[in-house]
C-alpha cells in the first residue's frame, strides 16, 4: 500500500518540525526569564499596582483613610496600650516608665 521510504521521510519531517518548534519555544523562554526582562517586568507590574492604588484612593478616600489609621493602631500597639496601662508603683516626677 504505501513505501516505508515514505513513512520513514514523513516521520522524519514530522521530528524536524517538532525540533524547530521546541527550539523556537526554548529561545522564547531564554528571552522572556533574562535577569533584564524580569526587572522591566517587575517594574511596570509595580507601577501597575502603585497607579491603580492611587485610582482606588481617589474614588474612596474615606476608606483609604481608615485603612491607615488601623495599620497605625496596629504598628503602635504597645506604645498605645502602654498609655492605658496602670502602672503598679508611682513614677519619679517627670519621667514616664
């Protein structure tokens, strides 16, 4: 029905084919994970972030606000607790402990 000689040349162009891709592919990768194109990636993904941040404060700035006040709450918690904490024996005048 059909030469081997042809199947053998058909296979042979088929893995060929496939080489080109997997080399074309691999080169693609090479580009894309360079230590340069990671950084440019990095950066406009930050400047991505930090603009859609400051849309996102202009449309709602009453939450942003209450945003920032609870991490500072949270950052000065025990300084914050320390002013409403009795203190056991009295300090020396003027100096708080």
């Amino acid at each position: 029905m059909s030469d081997p000689s042809l199947k053998v040349a058909a296979a042979e162009a088929e893995a060929a084919a496939a080489r080109a891709r997997l080399t074309a592919t691999a080169g693609e990768l090479q580009a894309r994970l360079s230590p340069a194109q990671l950084v440019d990636d990095a950066r406009r993904a930050g400047l991505n972030a930090a603009q859609a941040g400051v849309e996102q404060v202009r449309r709602n700035p009453a939450a942003a606000a209450g945003i920032v006040a609870a991490a500072g709450v949270i950052l000065n918690r025990r300084r914050l607790l320390g002013l409403f904490r009795k203190s056991s024996s009295p300090s020396p005048k003027g100096h708080r402990s």
